[in-house]
C-alpha cells in the first residue's frame, strides 16, 4: 500500500504544493524510453533543482518560461519547476520555424528561453532582439547548458508560494485571423482538472500509462502527466508514437491516451492483438474525433471500448465518455463534474433545446482566465454570465451525451494537431505565381484530415505542385504543409465574396481514398 510522505492538512496554495500533498514515498513515477526510472520523490527533486537553475538565471514569479525542446524529463519537469517558482510555463511546438518563433518569443516576452542545443544560434538572435536575456539549451538526452546549471552549487530555492489564480502556463493555440493566441491557464485551472480526470477515470497508485504524446500540447503536458502525478501512478514515458513498441509495452501498462491517429495505427499492426491487451484497463481518445468505425473495430478486437473525451487548450477536458455507463461511439460523452456545457444560438446566445446543434459553451474551473495581451478578443470570447464561447459546434442528446458536429472556424486538425487554414492561405499567397489559396482538411484514414490546398494560378503563370510545398517548408512547421496541391481556375464564392469551404470539402471529399 502507498504511503502519503505529506499529510493533507498541509496548507495547499498552488499546484505545486498540491502535488508536494500526494508524493507517494518510493513509489516510481517515469520509466523513459533510455532505461532512466524516477520515483515521484526524485521527479519533485529535480523540478525543484530546475527552479533553483531558472531562479540563477533571473526568473521570478511571474516571469515566462518557453521552452522549444525534444521531449525528454527534464523538458516535462520545467512545468514542476516553473508552477513552484511561480514562473509561467510558455510550451513551443518543436517543428515551428524561426519566423514561427519570432512571433511566440515576441509575444511571451520570457525571461529565459530553454531550446535544442541545434537551435540556438537562430534563437539567441530572436532572444536578443525580444530582450530575453538567457538561452540556455536542452537535448533529448537532458544534456545542455540547463542541464550545467543544475550542476552549479544550489541557489537556496524555497518555493515561491504563487497562489491558486496566479498563471501555470501560456498554451498558444491558432485563431482564424491567422496569429496564435496564448491562453492563459492558472494554477487553479490545472489542478481541478487533473484531480476531476483522476477521479472520473479512476487513476490510482496501480496505474501505468503509456504515454506517447507530445508535451508542447495540453493532452500530452497535463491530461496525461497531471492525472498520474496526482494520483500516485506512473508513466511509460515514449519520445514518440510507434505502434510496435507500444505493442510491446501494452503488457506492463493499465492506460493508454492517445490521438485517433494512434488508435488506426495499433489495429493496422498485425502484433495487436487480444492477448496483448490483456493487462489493460482502459484506453482514452482526443484532441480529434474518433471514427465510429475505429471505436467499433477496436471494440471487436480487444473487448475494450474507447473512452473518448472532448477539450481544448482553452480549457482542458470538459467532457468525457462514462467509466461505468454506456461509452457512446461519436459522442463525447458527458460533462465532467464540475463542469457546465451548454449549447446556443451561435448568434444570439440563446440557449437551445437539446437534440439542437449550436455553439458549444462552457464554465467551470478548467477554463482558462482568457488571451495573453488580448483583452479585447477575450471580452468577445466570453458570454456576460462567465460561459467561454469554445467554437466548437455540437448537440447535447436526452440522455445528456454531446456530439461535436463541426467546427465553426474551420481547423484542420491533422494527426491530433491543429492547424488553422488562414495562417497556411495567407504563407501559399505570398509565393510567386499564386494568386489565392484555400486550405481545406479532408478525410484521411491515418492523420484523420489531410492539409489540402487549392490554389489560384496568377494569369499567364503555372503552378507546379512540389515547388508549391518546397516553397512553404522553410515557413511552416511539417505538419502544416499541405499533403496535396489542387490547381484551379478560381475559388467558389457566396455573395457577400467569402470562399465556400463546405463546396470545396464536398467536390474532393475522395481525395486521400485508398490512402
Ligand atoms: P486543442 O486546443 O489543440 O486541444 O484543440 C481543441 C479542438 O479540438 C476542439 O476545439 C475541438 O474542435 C477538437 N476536439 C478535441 N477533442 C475532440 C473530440 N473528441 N472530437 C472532436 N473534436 C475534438
């Protein structure tokens, strides 16, 4: 049996307090894929000797923290060390490019920067002229000059005691305008969902998660880490999702979350099997919907029946498919306790009766306190009475279990990330020889929905598909390239001159068959 090594009549101020509250003695926490085992004890450690680095460095309460490195511990533990040092934690995408950079960095303005040794010549230009005054670096081996400055004698580090509304984290996440937002996530709003996850999902000490995820996304840095860390339990710590390896791990785990993608992925291999799954007790999708025919087909050959859940950056998971009751392929399931969803008139606000599709809103201590620097977007994003406007389109049934229908602002969500056409439209319109361009996601039986394009020749100029894509990689991060480029003579428009998506989705919905 666990022993808690801190009582609970601890005074809990703040999320790291909260995990200091539940630290299991001796129990293990991380097995990473180099062999290296930590306990929950050593993982507390090195956070706090990461914050006593970030501290040397400069960084105070309040300060941000980005980090654009391989995944690794100490890349996952800068959240710890950041959430005791009253830092914010600002997670970069390790494919975005330095233009892509230059933009996040510019915004967060963060006092210290942690990147791939690679990376740091681009970056400590980007660094100096956003004023950050410390780069230091970090490799998938935890080797770096962070890692050097753990080395250095101790600064005292005593934790900075933030409280439970000071900012955790800044999540950027895409707008439709084209410029990321960063969503601004307190102490308080990560903590009451990983303790509501845990529960709802029934984490113990017992459990053992694979986990394969990235950790620059909510799913994989607190869905995933956060409901382990809090319940006692530990983590089969991946850099990557293979479906062979996964395979063979699956026998030593309980719990496995992942992206559709991951789920198509393990019933394509012919090592998947019933037998392997044998130790599990549960496996749970998101971040992209799950297909009633993957749902059904993972059903029929494990006995398990995927949990599928609903969240966003904005506001970690808001609905999640029953442990106990009925788990409803291509719904999402219920709202989690706590949490209050309901669906609107995307116009006027008003409510609507069940069984209507509309605007899906939600209010709770998950949800975010709103966009860094953009109070205005944040006023609009917000209904009077508190309710956070998601974008997200869908219909609650009589027995309370919400489908997504669409999105109102047309991402694509490809492999489980997001990407937002107009940011993809508006890099293909500055090539040459482009006139106009829209992006489109179609159905793709591995990424879900393929980036596709189709563009606009100028008058008198031709397009050549693998140029157009060459053009765009040294702009975009991979997975926001297009996988095909449509040549047309011109977009189809509604009166009022905006690009008919929908037509567009229609006429090459067979795009990616076969594929
Ligand atoms: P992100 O902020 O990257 O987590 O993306 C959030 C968006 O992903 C949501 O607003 C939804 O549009 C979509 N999403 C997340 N989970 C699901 C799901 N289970 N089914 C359908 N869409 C989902």
């Amino acid at each position: 049996m666990t022993q808690w090594i801190y009582e609970p009549d601890w005074a809990i101020r703040n999320f790291g307090d909260l995990v200091k509250s539940r630290l299991p003695s001796g129990a293990i926490f991380i097995r990473d894929d180099d062999g290296r085992v930590l306990t929950h004890v050593d993982y507390w450690s090195l956070s706090g000797r990461i914050a006593g680095a970030l501290m040397d460095c400069g960084a105070k309460r309040g300060d941000r923290v980005a980090v654009q490195a391989e995944k690794s511990v100490e890349c996952l533990a800068l959240f710890l060390a950041c959430a005791r040092l009253g830092a914010v934690l600002v997670p970069l995408n390790t494919a975005y490019t330095d233009s892509e950079l230059d933009y996040f960095l510019g915004d967060a303005e963060p006092a210290v920067i942690v990147c791939a040794p690679e990376r740091q010549t681009g970056i400590s230009g980007l660094a100096s002229k956003h004023r950050c005054a410390v780069v230091l670096t970090l490799d998938g081996n935890s080797e770096g000059s962070l890692a050097s400055e753990m080395r250095a004698p101790p600064a005292q580090f005593a934790d900075a005691a933030p409280d439970w509304a000071d900012l955790a984290a800044i999540l950027y996440t895409s707008g439709t305008t084209g410029r990321s937002k960063g969503a601004m996530l307190t102490h308080a709003n990560l903590a009451s969902n990983a303790l509501t996850l845990a529960e709802v999902w029934r984490f113990t000490h017992r459990d053992v998660l694979i986990h394969a995820l990235p950790i620059y996304h909510t799913h994989g840095l607190f869905t995933a880490v956060n409901t382990i860390l809090l319940s006692g339990g530990s983590m089969l710590f991946r850099k990557k999702f293979d479906a062979g390896e996964v395979i063979s791990l699956l026998p030593q785990a309980t719990a496995m979350m992942g992206v559709p993608t991951y789920y198509t992925r393990l019933l394509r291999h012919q090592g998947f099997t019933r037998e392997v799954v044998k130790h599990m007790r549960l496996f749970i999708s998101g971040s992209a919907p799950l297909l009633e025919e993957t749902h059904r087909r993972f059903r029929e050959k494990t006995g398990h029946a995927i949990i599928e859940r609903y969240g966003m950056t904005e506001t970690g998971r808001n609905t999640s498919n029953p442990y106990d009751g009925e788990r409803i392929a291509s719904t999402v399931g219920l709202p989690l306790p706590g949490i209050s969803l309901r669906v609107t008139n995307p116009k006027s606000g008003a409510r609507l009766v069940d069984g209507e599709a509309g605007m899906i809103e939600v209010k709770g201590p998950n949800v975010f306190t709103g966009y860094w620097r953009k109070p205005e977007l944040t006023g609009t994003e917000f209904r009077a009475d508190g309710y956070f406007i998601t974008g997200d389109l869908g219909q609650i049934d009589d027995k309370g279990y919400v489908t997504i229908v669409g999105r109102a602002r047309d991402l694509v969500i490809t492999g489980g990330l997001n990407v937002y056409p107009k940011e993809v439209e508006s890099e293909l319109e500055a090539l040459e020889g482009v006139s106009e361009a829209a992006v489109i996601g179609l159905p793709h039986k591995d990424f879900g929905e393929a980036v596709t394009a189709i563009v606009v020749p100028d008058a008198g100029a031709s397009i050549d598909e693998a140029e157009v894509i060459a053009g765009l990689k040294l702009r975009l991060a991979n997975y926001k390239l297009p996988k095909r480029v449509i040549v047309a003579g011109c977009l189809p428009r509604n009166a009022m001159g905006k690009v008919l998506k929908n037509r567009l989705r229609e006429t090459h919905a067979g795009l990616y068959d076969g594929n």
